[in-house]
C-alpha cells in the first residue's frame, strides 16, 4: 500500500508537521514506536504526551472517526488488524508487535523510554494503580460527561434563547453525579503526594503515571462545568503538582499548540 495517497488519516510527528500516510510505517520510520488513537486528544493523548515529554520521536497515526478506525478491525482485516481489542489506543512496537489497554501501554513506555519507570517492581505497582485510577477517572467523570458537555457548549453558542435546554440535559444525564466524582479522585492523588511526601506521584521522580494521571485530570478540567483553580482549591498539593507539570517546557509547548480540547471538538464539527 502506498505510504502518501492514503485518505483516511493523518501522522503528526513530535515536530507537529502533519503528513497524510496509511498505517503501515514508511521507510525510515521503521524503528520508530507508532500509536494509534483517533485524531482528537482524549485517552490516547497520554502516549503522545510520553514521547513528547521525552523528546523521542513517533509515528502518530490518528483516525478521523469511528468509521474509518472500523477498517482496520478484526472484522474487516482478520488477523492482519493492528488492534488486540478492536479499540484504541494501540501502542506498536518497532518490530510490529500491537499492544492494547491504555495503562499497560503506558507501564511499557515507561520501561521502553528513559527514565519513566521506577526500576524497583513494588513502585511499578503503585505507578501501574494510579496510571488505572486515571483511567477510572477518565472513564466515570470525563467521558460520562463529554457528549452532554458538548450539546451544553453548542447550544449555548448556537441557540442561547434555547437556555433551559442545557439544564434538562444535565438533569437527563446526571451529570452533577458525574462532576462530583472528581473530588473523590482529585483527594486521592492528593493523599498520594501528601502521605509519602514527595513531589512526584510515585516517588521524587516523574514516572508514567504522573502523565497519565497529568492528562486525566487536564481533559477533565477543560470540560466547561469544571473551574479549574476551584476544583483544585481543596487539594493545594496536588494543584501544585498539577501547575509544575503544565508548566514542563516541553508539555507546555505542545499543549499551548494544540489548545483546549473543547476548541478541538468545535473545530472538528465545524469542519462536517
Ligand atoms: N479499556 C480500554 C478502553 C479503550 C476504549 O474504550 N477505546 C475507545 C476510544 S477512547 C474506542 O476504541 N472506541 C471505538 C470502538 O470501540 O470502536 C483501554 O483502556 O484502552
């Protein structure tokens, strides 16, 4: 399969230059790790942010959509699909190997690039349970609330004399249940850095768990029912930890160029 007239994604390397590709690596770019995600930073965005944290380059294969991602299920490509569970994020070896399931993507990262994982196992299992506690974070506070989040925004942009009609969604979809769950979250990670005093999650050291948690706190905090400095008023430790990791030069550069991910979604709709 040619590697430049493929039309269904994009790869967007580290240096941000966005070039059309299929998903098979081009020449050169053989020895590199690739990650499949869709094209919109939400759980996959966390392997990006490794590779940019370490300044390793990467292939980054993003999918515009759910329909272009089913071409290349079991379904459809057998046991030629790069995809172990049908879903992404997909981390891909250099040799080929596909891994699925986020949090042990990012447990191989860590030992794959420099300094992201503690040598000692027990401490790998402690930054393994808060790279799954992001994950829980992700999946019982930010998602349930994204697609309600969404319709609020556009409807408030779009039709603001509709202005009960975000109400009646929040009240459809529980989502102040939802919302609440970030305290419970934010009060662990908290205590994780308060009880063992040390500045990063998992020791005086950024491990992978600090960015997957990093990134599932960022995503739910850029959701328009979240303030930031409030949510994070109650856990002083944890809002400083969350500040110094912003402000990590290379982070910071990559996160200011891509902006928020509500912009990205409006972006994205306006485009269909
Ligand atoms: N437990 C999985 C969940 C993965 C998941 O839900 N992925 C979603 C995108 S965030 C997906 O692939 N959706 C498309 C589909 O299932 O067809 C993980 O941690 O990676």
């Amino acid at each position: 399969m040619s590697t430049t007239d493929s039309p269904l994604l994009t790869t967007k390397s580290e240096n941000t230059k966005t070039t059309t590709t299929a998903f098979v690596a081009t020449k050169g770019e053989n020895k590199k790790w690739k990650v499949i995600y869709f094209d919109f930073p939400a759980r996959g965005e966390q392997l990006r942010l490794m590779f940019i944290y370490s300044k390793v380059d990467f292939i980054d294969e993003r999918y515009k959509g759910g329909k272009l991602l089913a071409g290349i299920k079991k379904n459809v490509m057998g046991d030629a699909s790069p995809l172990p569970y049908d879903q992404v994020p997909v981390l891909v070896s250099p040799d080929g190997k596909a891994y699925g399931q986020t949090a042990a993507c990012m447990q191989l990262l860590g030992h794959i690039l420099p300094n992201l994982s503690p040598g000692d196992k027990k401490v790998d299992a402690t930054c393994l349970g808060l790279a799954l506690a992001a994950e829980d974070l992700r999946n019982t506070v930010y998602y349930p609330l994204f697609y309600p989040e969404v319709y609020k925004f556009i409807i408030k942009k779009k039709a603001p004399c509709c202005c009960c009609i975000p109400g009646c969604i929040g009240w459809y979809k529980k989502t102040s249940k939802h919302k609440k769950g970030f305290a419970r979250w934010a009060k662990h990670f908290e205590d994780f850095l308060r009880l063992q005093k040390t500045k990063y999650l998992a020791g005086n050291q950024l491990y992978y768990c600090d960015i997957a948690v990093f990134d599932s706190i960022e995503a739910c905090l850029d959701l328009p029912c979240f303030n930031r400095e409030k949510e994070l008023k109650p856990f002083p430790i944890l809002e400083q930890w969350y500040v110094e990791m912003g402000n990590i030069p290379h982070l910071k550069s990559y996160l200011e160029e891509r902006g928020g991910r509500m912009e990205y979604v409006l972006k994205y709709l306006s485009k269909k």
